[in-house]
C-alpha cells in the first residue's frame, strides 16, 4: 500500500471509530440523569467525553478522546 492509502485508511477508521465512541456516549448519556445533557452532548461535542467521564463511563470518554486524537493526526498528514 502506498502513503497515501495508508492516511486514507487511517482517516476511515479514525472517523469510524470516533463517530462509534461519540454515539455510544449518547446512549448512554440518554440512559443517565440528568437525560437533557444527550441531546447536548450531541450538539456540543468536546462536552461527551467530559459528560460521559463524570458518569463513570471512562472508557468510552477515553476512547472517544483517542480516537479524536488519531483522526486529527491522519487529518494533519492528508493535508501535508
């Protein structure tokens, strides 16, 4: 594979994965009280990982962070 579909795959998953964390912290924000900070954190989205932290769903809040981290990584060497 070249360089350029290596940053490709990793820009898919990246995202993948980012987009999997961020709607898993939904759900289960959702299931939480106070329910409006769901809808919120779905809106605002730098609040789920700190949301879902403070609800005792660290792994999630870890993976959506990490996953956000690599997307703009892979982001940084498409543009470069």
């Amino acid at each position: 594979m070249t360089h350029d579909e290596w940053v490709t795959l990793s820009l898919v998953v990246a995202f993948a994965s980012l987009l999997t964390a961020h709607v898993t912290i939904i759900a289960g924000l959702a299931a939480r009280s106070p329910r409006w900070r769901a809808p919120a954190a779905a809106v605002v989205f730098p609040l789920a990982p700190y949301w879902a932290s403070r609800a005792g769903m660290h792994t999630r809040s870890v993976a959506w962070v990490a996953s956000a981290v690599a997307y703009a990584i892979s982001r940084w060497l498409a543009y470069r």
